[in-house]
C-alpha cells in the first residue's frame, strides 16, 4: 500500500484527541500502580530492587551469571529487530516469561510507565514528522497540506514502543529473581570491576538514607509555608534545599568512611556467596539466547517478504 | 529525558557503550581508592537530588544537575554518573539497559566539562563564581539536550523531527537548571566554601 489518502478535514479531530488519550490513559495506570503500592507520593516513592521473596520459579533457580549473560544478550536482539510483527512477538514472549518469573504485575507495570513520557513524544512525533517515501501511504485532511500522518511513521513509533516494553518487561526477571548483592556478585564474576558493583551497593543502600533526609527537609519547608511556583523566590529556596542536602551528605560521607574504616574495610568486602553452576544453567541460556537469535532471523527473512 | 530502549541503532547503541565504559574506567582510575566509598555515598545524595521537580508554568521539570555533580567531583563526576543512572534504570526503568552508555555519555561528558571549566574559571568575587556556576549549569544541561539530539537523529532523517521537539523541550530545564546550579553554589560558597575549592577527589594530593 503506498500513496497518498486524501481524506476529510475532520478526521484531524481524533488526531487532535490522541495526545489528551495518552496522557489521560497515562494517569489512569499511574493511579492503578500507585493504588496497588498504597501510597500518594510521586516524586519520591522509589521501589526497591528487591527480591520477591517467598516465591521461587525456574528463573529463581536459575544461576545468576547465566541470568545476567542471557538477558543481557536477549536485551540487544530484541532491540535489532526490525518489524513491528516480530517484536510483538517478542513481547508475548517476554509477557510469558515474566509469568513464569512469578512476579506482581504492577512492578512490570510501574516499569513501562517509567518509560510512557519519552516514548509518547515517539508515537506523537513520528507519524507527523518521518520523510516521505515513495512507499509510504500518507493520510492528508482534505486541505491542509502542510500536516499529513505517514503510517510508516507510525509503524516505526510503535516498534519502537514494543521493543522498550520488551526489554522493561525483561528487567524484572532479571532483578527481581534474585537479591541485590547476588545479582551484583554475579556481575562481579562475569569482569565488571569488584570497585564499581560495590560502589552500586553502597550507593543503593544510601539512596534511601537520604530520600529519608530529604523528605524530613521537605516537611520543614512545607510546615513554614514554602509553595512551589515559577519564580525567583522559589528557584533561591530550592538551591538552598538542594546545597543543605549536598553539606548534609558530605558530612555524612565522611562518618560512615571513618566507620567503614574502623571495622576493617581494606577497599573490598568479604563475599560470602557462592555460586554452582547445573546443566540446567546452560540448557535455560541455550533456550533464552536461541529464542532470541530465532527472533532475530525470522524477523530479517521471513518478515521482509510481506 | 532519557533515552529509553528500543530507540537507538544496534549499532549506535554498543558503540557508545563501549566508549562510555572506556571513559568509566578512566573515571576509576582517577578517584584515588580510599575516596570511592565516600563517591558512592555522595551520589545517592545527588540520586535524591535529581528526584527534585520544579514548577515550570503548567508542566514541571525535574533537576538534572550534572553542572553541580562536575563541579563538586571532578574527574570522579563520570563514575558518580555512571552509578545514578544504573540505578535509575534498574529502579525506574528511565533509561533503557541497552541505552544505558549512550545516556552515560549523554550526561557524564557535559559534567566533566563543566567540572574543568569551573576550576579554570574561578573569577575573583562571589558573584563571579555563582555566573560561574550558573553558566556551568545551564550549559551543561544544554550540552546535554545536544548530545541527545544527536543521538536521536542518528536513528536515520525520520527522527529529526523527535531531536528537534526534543532540544526545544530542554529550553525550560537549561534555565531552571542555570538558575537552581547559580544558587546551590552561592549556598555552599557561604556555608562550606571548602567544597568548591579544589574537586572533591583531588583533595588529598592537593
């Protein structure tokens, strides 16, 4: 199909609707995801990577090294497809996975709400502003010829929307399946630099510290009436808000360096965790990475003779 | 904003991987080993900080801060980076795995310039350091919003359109940022001078 499609200015109207759609549909699920977590705070509910404990699921069983090595490659063959076909297909797959993982749906669906604001501007952007081919079917409202909705554009927003679902819907298999310093030990076996996944921890644990300490300065400020607005007096109150954080932080940086001293801290820490490798490990890799590389041939062959 | 998955080219996507961990580990090397844990724990203070959403007329923008993160850390800003975006992205999920480099350069380069333009222009009053800073600020910010213009037209001429919706929309954030950036450092110049005196990690050897 390719041309151009001439039709009546009023289909301009529900194109005028779609991003009033997107975002109320987009406040709808945030509220569902909020409703389940129990809580109001938008800026500052931050989730745990945490270990849905209790549960426990091949992917659980599953060493993590493996895990790491075989969503990380399945990660970037989901992101070289290149038809909307073929990663819908990737997505039921991964919908399926995360059902075998056992995990609360609303995390997956915090995840994919995380990513709506930058992927909209795609799905809003992309039909209106993708160069014209020769190919493309082009819809034009009656005679307005400076705005015409490509379907190619539209074709390639929604690609690139099930591809980041795919690979948000991967991420919490992955995490979730296993405790943090386990994922991160895993990562150390595997060549990343023992420094950095350390550093990752610290800072994971701290995070919540000072999300704690924050929210206790925010509370001052609210309770001596500060309101956000546009203005200078607000932008002043912030950057004193955000130094006392920074002072905060860089005092506290300096005890918990002198108390990680006092009990031994030589740069590394123990690590305790030990991992076994089954031949179940490898036939689980063998299966994700194969279901992946069939994705990825299915979608250069078979796909582009449509 | 960050660059989620699924939007940049595969190959896009591993070659600013392999140059952001390139430029990571240089950014290890750099922060002298007894001072890593204090860089883990003052990124977790910047993590809040970014979580921090200001009004801008109807909509609201939240703080980036890569300015403020070079010009307190220096060469350390990389690695601080680095750690606030894994986390971002395994908490939130803002910021695809697969686009975990390209967002890393698209945030870390800009703070690293700035740091070394803050220590080289250090100006002689007050006034002069909080341009300084505000300048570093909004111009890393802006640096920022290029860097991800550039990234997201590399998807082929379809996505100019996006790169370009996606620079104006960083206008907004280039002024809150320069402002809030110019404030933080007329805070601390009153209350902790020390910290801006030399980066962070270069202390010891100072």
């Amino acid at each position: 199909m390719s041309g151009t499609l001439q039709i009546s200015s009023l289909w301009l109207l529900p194109l005028l609707l779609l991003p009033l759609a997107v975002y109320s549909g987009f406040r709808v699920l945030s509220g569902i995801a909020r409703k389940e977590q129990g809580g109001e705070d938008r800026d500052w509910s931050v989730p745990q990577i945490e270990y849905e404990g209790g549960t426990t699921s091949p992917v659980h069983r599953w060493d993590v090294r493996f895990k790491l090595a075989s969503f990380l490659l399945l990660a970037f063959l989901v992101v070289s497809l290149q038809h909307p076909q073929t990663a819908l297909v990737a997505l039921i797959m991964a919908l399926f996975g995360y059902r075998v993982a056992a995990i609360p749906w609303r995390r997956g669906l915090k995840r994919l709400l995380g990513m709506a604001g930058f992927l909209s501007m795609f799905l809003l952007m992309l039909p209106l502003t993708a160069v014209r081919q020769s190919t493309d079917l082009v819809l034009v409202f009656g005679s307005i010829d400076w705005l015409s909705f490509n379907l190619r554009g539209l074709d390639l927003a929604m690609l690139i929307i099930l591809r980041a679902a795919t690979v948000a819907l991967l991420m919490e298999p992955l995490l979730a399946t296993a405790p943090l310093p386990v994922t991160l030990a895993g990562l150390t076996r595997m060549g990343v630099p023992r420094r950095l996944t350390e550093l990752l921890l610290i800072t994971h644990r701290y995070l919540y510290v000072f999300l704690h300490e924050a929210r206790r300065m925010q509370i001052g400020m609210d309770v001596r009436g500060f309101r956000k607005s546009t203005s200078l007096a607000t932008l002043r109150s912030v950057g004193n808000y955000v130094g006392m954080l920074f002072v905060r932080s860089f005092e506290r940086t300096e005890r918990v360096h002198a108390a990680m001293l006092a009990r031994g801290y030589q740069g590394f820490w123990p690590q305790p965790i030990s991992l076994h490798v089954t031949p179940a490990d490898y036939l689980k890799a063998c299966g994700v990475i194969g279901l992946g590389l069939l994705l990825v041939i299915c979608d250069q062959f078979l796909v582009g003779r449509f | 904003m960050h660059i989620s998955d699924g939007v940049l080219p595969t190959a896009v996507a591993l070659g600013t991987s392999a140059v952001s961990a390139g430029i990571l580990l240089w950014s290890l090397r750099r922060t002298p080993a007894d001072d890593l844990p204090k860089v883990a724990v003052l990124t977790s203070a910047f993590f809040v900080a970014s979580l921090i959403h200001l009004p801008f007329g109807p909509t609201s923008v939240h703080l980036l801060i890569p300015g403020l993160v070079g010009a307190l850390l220096g060469p350390s800003a990389f690695l601080a980076i680095a750690l606030g975006l894994v986390l971002q992205c395994l908490l939130f999920q803002f910021g695809g795995l697969t686009a975990l480099g390209a967002n890393l350069l698209m945030i870390g380069l800009p703070a690293l310039l700035a740091g070394l333009v803050f220590y080289h222009f250090k100006g002689r009053t007050k006034k002069q350091r909080i341009l300084v800073g505000a300048l570093c600020g909004g111009g890393a910010t802006f640096f920022s919003a290029l860097i991800l213009a550039l990234l997201l037209a590399s998807g082929g001429e379809d996505f100019i359109g996006v790169a370009k919706l996606a620079l104006i929309a960083h206008i907004p954030v280039v002024l809150i940022e320069a402002g809030v950036s110019g404030m933080v450092i007329s805070f601390l110049l009153k209350v902790k001078p020390e910290l801006l005196d030399i980066p962070f990690v270069l202390k010891e050897k100072a």
